[in-house]
C-alpha cells in the first residue's frame, strides 16, 4: 500500500504525461475489445443452449457456389428420428426463403417464418421467455389456428417487450390465423448465432398457406445431440450407413429415368459436423476480414504499449537522479523496480477502465456499421448479433491490458535496475535509455509500416473492385423487390405495371426480372450443349434468369448477335419445341466457341444426366456482372418471362436521378395493383457498391488503424528526439562552441532519425512481404507485393519522420552554446 500511495503522488505530479498514457491505453484496450467482440460473437463464441459442445449437424459438401449446406429430405430425417442409436433427439429447420405478409397487428409487414420438427426446442435445451414452446403434439393435430413462437427481438418490436401483451394474440400472416403460445429469451437464435426468424411454426403447419402442401418433398436443416459416451466419428459412421440406403430410395423414385442421375447424387455423401460455435451468415461471408481486423489492431495495441515504454523511459531518465539516492541510501534494485511495476499497474488498470468505457460506446457503432447481408432469396437478412462484454471479452481486455503492461513497464524496470549510483550522482549522462528508446521507436515505424502497406493493399484493391464494370447502365437504375398476391390480382397486372411506369415523366425504360442482380445471389444451372452429358465441372455453372422484353434495354445491355424476345417466344405449357433463350458472351465462349451461337441448342440438367435439347439461342447480349462485382463473368442465359411468379423485381432506367423516380414508381404501383407489396427499393448502384461493402469496411478500418499507428509513431518519434537534445544540450553547445554550423547541428538531428526510420521502414516493409499470402484471398486485381501498396507506405512514414524531425531540429539550431555551457558546467 505504502508502494501504491507514493506511485499515486508520483502520476499526481505529472498529470499531463499521465493523462497521454492513459488515454493512449484506453484507446488502444478500447479499440481491440470492439474488434475482439464483433470477432468472438462470429467466430468463437458457443450456442447459449444447454451443452452446446453435443450438438453435430448433418451437412453435405457440394462444389462452389453452395460450398457446405445442409439440405435433406424429410424421409431421411424420419429415418434418424427413428433409427439413430448415436443421436437423440433429431431436430430440423426450414427456411422457405419466401415473404410472408403479416396483415395483423397493424401495421403490414414482411416476416420472417421458419418451420421446425416437434423436437426442435427441447433438443437444444432451451426455454421461453413467456408462455410456450411447441409440443410433440403441434406436430400431428389439426390446424384451425397453429401455434406460433415470437422471437425476442419482434416480440420487442412489436408487441413493445409487456409479458401480457402477448398472452391470447394472434398473428394474420397471408390471411390465416396463428395463435401466439410463446416468446424466446433474449440471444436465442435458434442454431444460428447472428440471425433469426421473427416467427415459428410447427413444419405441418405450412399446409395452411398450401392446402396440398406435403412436407415429404421439402428439405430441411438437420442437426441432432450426441448421446452420453458417443463420439463425433461414431455418429457419423451410424449417419452414413443410414444415409446411403435411405436416400438411394428416395433418389430412385423421384429421378425414376437417370440411374447415373441417382449414382452422381449419392457420390456427394454425408457428414456430421459439430454445431457448438452455430451457423453464421456473417462467419460466412465475412470470416477473413474479421480476422484481419483483429491482427491489425493487436498490433496497433503492441505499438500503443511501445509508444508508453518510450514515454516511461523518458521519465525514467527524468529520475535517475532520485533513483541513485535512494539506492546510496539503502534502497535495493529490488525494492525500486517493484515500485516502477506498481505505478505503471496503476497506469494500466486506468488505461483499462477508460477501455471499458471507449468499449460500451463502440460496440453498438460496431453492430450498426456491419453491411448488408442476404438470403438465398436476396432478401435482406435482419442481423442479430449480441455483442457484449461477456467473460470472454471481459478477459480479453484484462489480458490484452496486462499484456500491454509488460511491454511499456520491462524497459523502464531494466533502465532504473541498471543504474549507476556514481555516474548519476557525479551528473554524468547515460545513453542507455536513450538507446533503448531508439529500438522501441524503430519497432514502432516497423509496425506503423506493416499496417500501412496492408491498408494500402486494400484501399487498392477495393479501388480496383469499385471501378470495376458491371456491365449495366447502374448509375441509372432504380430497383424494386416486389410481390403480388397471383389469386388477387387480375390477369394482365403486370403489363399494367409496366404500362403505368413506363408514363411517369424521366422513365426510359422498365421491366421485370425473376431475380435482381447485384443481390449476392440468384438462380444456377448445370449447363451444357444438347446431347452431351453433365459432368462435375459443369456444376452450377451458368447463370440463369426470366425477364420481360424490355430487360436489355431497361438494362443497358448491348444486343450483339440474333434478336431481342418477340411475344411468340413465350413457351406454351406443353411445349415441345426448345425455349428461345438469349445468352451472353461468356456463354457462347463456353459451349460455342468459334461461333455467334444463333440458332445453337443446349439443356440443364443434374450431373451424369444427358442434357436435352430444351432451348435455342435467338439471340446474344453483352456481358455483365450477376451477382456481385467480385463475382467473375459467368455465362448466362435469358427466358422470357411466361407469366410472374408472387415475387420479381422490377427495374426501372430514368434520365434523372434514380432516387427520385422511386415515390413516383411507389405511387404508379399502388394504383396500377392494389395488392402489389413492395418488399424493398433502392438503386442499382448502391445495390452495387453493397457487394463490396466487406472489402470497403475491411480497407476503412485497416487505415483508420494504421492512421492511429503512424500518428503514434510519429509522436514518438517527436519525442525521442526531444529527449535526445535535451541530453545533449552540453555536446550541441560544444560543437557550436568550436564552429558547427547550424546546418551541420540539423543534419546530426536529420541523420539519426533518418537511421531509425530506415530500419523500421526495412523491417516493416519485409514483414508486409512475408505477410502478404496471408491476406492475398482479400485482394482483387492486386497484388499482395505491389510496389506502389509499399513505397507509398515507406514515403509517407519517412515523411512523417521528417515532420517529427522538424520541431527538435529548430530547437538544436536555436541553442546558445555560451549560456548552455555555463548551466552545464
């Protein structure tokens, strides 16, 4: 206590420099628990249910662009339920990736409704927050109302969080009635960790919105818990043997024609994988990005800790003289540096309060800066994060502070131990520290350099991808996701609505599409030319979309070869003749090549099948972008739209700004079809710029964090060379004395900083080099040597160094040898 009452006096006589460390750790301990909150909530944090490390999901491997997925029959999940002697109980999931139009209570919106098996709730152990969950016997009764569960963050929306408001409702969704039985506690998502559906339905109560709904054909997330003393490897083992009979069954009824068809499906296997950590849209989609976001501010935490060492050696020098006494009194090297590791823990557990703080009002800025992200559907899928400062955060800022700790308060402590009691006390200068503070400086510009050269990698590359063509008229288009109620709506609506549109003032043009582009998804096929047979390689392959006859043009697709849709290319029911169809380049470059394509013939089907002459190329577009700008061109195929399904989107080309056209359209929309919903509108441009939004976010934060380094380098830089002229104020004097000239004493200031920027530069630059592969996954059309990433990074840091030179020169020059000579002597 006694060691603690006299570091408080100490910190309490430098309030300025204590207070630039403490905030230097708060912000640096603040900063990397935000990232490390956002990385633990994604990355490795467990499902809050019961025994999280029990949970397996039965999974199969399919080839880019599906990747993993977990999509099974209902009869192979009966077959578990049934059968497993690993697993119990086996639960599933689906998600209809479709809208569904809540009518009541007031006002209308678009839900999210997800289906789950009877076991779904008590598999994983959780319970509600009020009222019910679903009961084995909501799985088999008939429905007049089917129950519903509420999650957490709706029922906050809205039935506004009052226990006693839900008690008794009901929800309208598409026109039925469903009795609300429960609402989740707060952070349950289901198998999911970021997201989850508004609402719950027992699987069978689907049949309400189908009458002749059968949940046989449907497939759905299956997961299971291990039993007690059963293995991961066991019950994949037990899975598989199931798998294979059950669904070479299934295979051979519903592909009754295709024996290879059956062959190639059951080559795909199964697996089980551990469902401890859950699902996660933004571990998918953003993974890498988060990883490099943590790197980056760790070090900048290691450069903070470096930045306070050197604040402390300074101040350790500042006491040499009190450290000396001490020691000629009794003192023991011991006792003085327990003393040192005191004041700089009080200095870091103040560092880590003001962490906490600078924490709790970033974290929520976090969460709202996250970019959009969609379903299969591409529709926006609402986020659902909790992030907070559970034990795991907690631990990481108690961590990363006493790690910080041992960075800035090792040096100090060896500098004080090291001290010569009759050097000091005689006034002779030691240059230890001063050296010291040299390599803790040249570490700093090494890091400062390595984050700087890594964020210009990234602003180049997200540059590149910004720039990017899409091969659209984007800075023109508005965009619109709609539905429409087939059964209300009179035949014909659709050209209504285009009609209507196409009359507002500004409108080029306008049509619909199956699918939106630059959505992050939209609808593959295995394609190949007539005849041949389907392979591995021709996998989801091409792109495919149904549009109305204006597409093109609305747009702003070139037509190359052949001809634009005519009405007759509509296809009758019963067709036997191929579908027209329009490709694009790509397209004809795949399975054409050496030819315009015209008059070409080709089919889709499943691998090991024979492709059918189903549709003929009339005509040949220019290519463009479907997905996303990152995505590469990709052939793709046109059918004219035979009449809309409930959901398309519609695109509308103006002359003037796309964002004022989107009221007009809204209005024409309601008065063309009273019944059109509209689930979404906006631009095709920032529909655009969305699909870059992770190299965007990854490539702001990444300078942000190497801006924060370079400032600190540069301040301490600016700092040691302070120092360093207020130790050699007597050898400056003397050089002045005999005749240096004032150019002479700046260039001695110029030539040591110089020195210790070029080996930070060096070592900075050689670890970006070595690092490189690392992050070559996150680039586009960048290398990770590019040598313009790292010469800007090793010019702007010099140029800092140059700044941080100028102040301590001008001192250096301004000194007055006789007055400088007398105090010293």
């Amino acid at each position: 206590m006694n060691d603690v009452r006299f570091a408080l006096r100490i910190l309490a006589r430098n309030p300025g420099s204590t207070a630039i460390i403490v905030t230097l750790l708060a912000l640096g301990t603040g900063a990397s628990t935000t990232i490390f909150s956002l990385f633990d909530a994604v990355l490795l944090g467990a499902l809050p249910v019961r025994h999280p490390e029990q949970l397996m999901r039965m999974v199969q491997q399919f080839q880019k662009p599906l990747g993993t997925r977990s999509e099974f029959p209902y009869v192979f999940y009966k077959a578990l339920r049934d059968g497993s002697k690993t697993l119990g109980p086996v639960f599933g999931e689906r998600n209809w990736y479709e809208h569904f139009r809540m009518t009541e209570p007031e006002p209308a919106e678009e839900i999210t409704v997800h289906g789950v098996t009877a076991e779904f709730f008590d598999a994983l152990g959780v319970r509600p927050l009020t009222g019910r969950l679903l009961m084995a016997d909501d799985a088999t009764r008939k429905f007049d109302m089917p129950p519903a569960v509420l999650s957490y963050n709706f029922w906050r929306k809205r039935f506004g969080g009052d226990p006693e408001s839900v008690h008794g409702r009901t929800l309208a969704i598409r026109g039925h009635r469903f009795l609300i039985v429960g609402v989740m506690a707060p952070g349950f998502h289901g198998i999911s960790v970021d997201n989850s559906p508004d609402v719950r339905i027992p699987l069978q109560a689907y049949s309400v919105f189908i009458p002749n709904f059968n949940v046989d054909r449907g497939e759905f997330e299956l997961a299971g818990r291990l039993r007690p003393g059963i293995t991961q490897s066991q019950a994949r083992a037990e899975c598989l043997a199931i798998w294979f009979p059950v669904m070479k069954e299934y295979y051979e009824k519903t592909e009754k024609d295709s024996p290879e068809t059956v062959a190639a499906l059951l080559k795909r296997g199964m697996d089980v994988q551990s469902l401890e950590r859950g699902t996660s849209i933004l571990r998918d989609n953003f993974s890498d990005p988060f990883k490099l976001l943590m790197a980056s501010v760790s070090l900048l935490l290691v450069i903070v800790g470096l930045n306070v060492a050197g604040l402390l050696l300074a101040r350790a020098a500042a006491r040499q003289r009190e450290m000396a006494v001490r020691l000629a009194v009794g003192g023991t090297p011991l006792r003085l540096g327990r003393q040192l590791v005191v004041e700089s823990g009080l200095l870091s557990a103040a560092g880590a309060a003001g962490g906490l703080i600078v924490a709790l009002i970033t974290i929520p800025l976090a969460l709202h800066s996250l970019p959009p992200v969609r379903a299969l559907d591409t529709s926006i899928v609402p986020i659902s994060l909790d992030l907070g400062l559970n034990w795991r955060v907690f631990l990481f800022l108690l961590a990363s502070s006493a790690i910080t700790m041992l960075i800035f308060a090792v040096s100090p402590v060896i500098a004080t131990l090291r001290c010569s009691i009759d050097s000091v006390l005689r006034t002779a200068r030691s240059s230890r520290s001063f050296r010291g503070r040299q390599l803790l400086i040249a570490g700093q510009i090494a890091l400062c350099t390595f984050l700087l050269a890594s964020a210009g990698l990234l602003a180049r590359s997200f540059k590149r991808l910004h720039d990017t063509p899409s091969g659209f008229a984007v800075d023109s288009i508005a965009t619109f996701r709609c539905e429409f109620d087939t059964s209300k709506s009179p035949a014909g609506a659709i050209d209504a609505v285009l009609e209507r549109v196409r009359e507002i003032p500004g409108v080029i043009s306008a049509a619909t599409s199956s699918s939106g582009v630059m959505r992050e998804h939209g609808i593959f096929a295995n394609v190949v030319p007539a005849g041949q047979r389907i392979t591995r390689a021709d996998f989801m392959g091409c792109n495919v979309n149904r549009v109305s006859r204006d597409y093109f043009r609305a747009m702003g697709m070139r037509l190359l070869a052949g001809r634009n849709f005519i009405p007759s290319d509509v296809a009758a029911p019963k067709q036997t003749t191929p579908v027209k169809t329009i490709v694009n380049e790509a397209f004809v470059q795949r399975f054409f090549p050496g030819s315009n394509g015209i008059g070409k013939r080709f089919g889709t089907g499943v691998e090991g099948s024979i492709a059918p002459a189903e549709s003929e190329i009339v005509g040949v577009v220019s290519d463009a972008k479907y997905r996303s700008l990152r995505d590469p061109i990709r052939p793709m195929f046109y059918s004219l739209e035979t009449g809309l399904d409930s959901g398309f989107t519609l695109n509308v080309r103006t002359r003037v700004s796309p964002e004022s056209i989107i009221q007009p359209v809204r209005r024409a929309l309601a008065s063309a079809v009273p019944a059109l919903a509209i689930l979404e509108t906006g631009t095709l441009a920032q529909a655009a710029d969305d699909t870059t939004a992770p190299e965007r976010i990854t490539a702001a934060l990444a300078s942000l964090f190497a801006g924060m380094a370079t400032l600190l380098a540069g301040i301490g830089t600016y700092g040691l060379l302070a120092y360093a002229i207020t130790q050699r104020r007597r050898e400056i004097g003397i050089r002045m004395a005999l005749g240096a000239r004032s150019g002479q004493v700046a260039g001695l200031i110029a030539g040591q900083t110089f020195a210790i920027a070029a080996t930070g530069i060096i070592a900075g630059l050689i670890a970006a080099l070595l690092a490189g592969p690392t992050i070559r996954s996150l680039l586009y059309d960048v290398s990770p040597r590019d040598p313009i990433s790292l010469t800007a990074a090793a010019i702007f840091v010099l140029f800092i160094a140059v700044v941080a030179t100028i102040g301590p020169a001008l001192e250096a020059i301004h000194i007055q040898p006789a007055g400088t000579l007398r105090v010293e002597g």
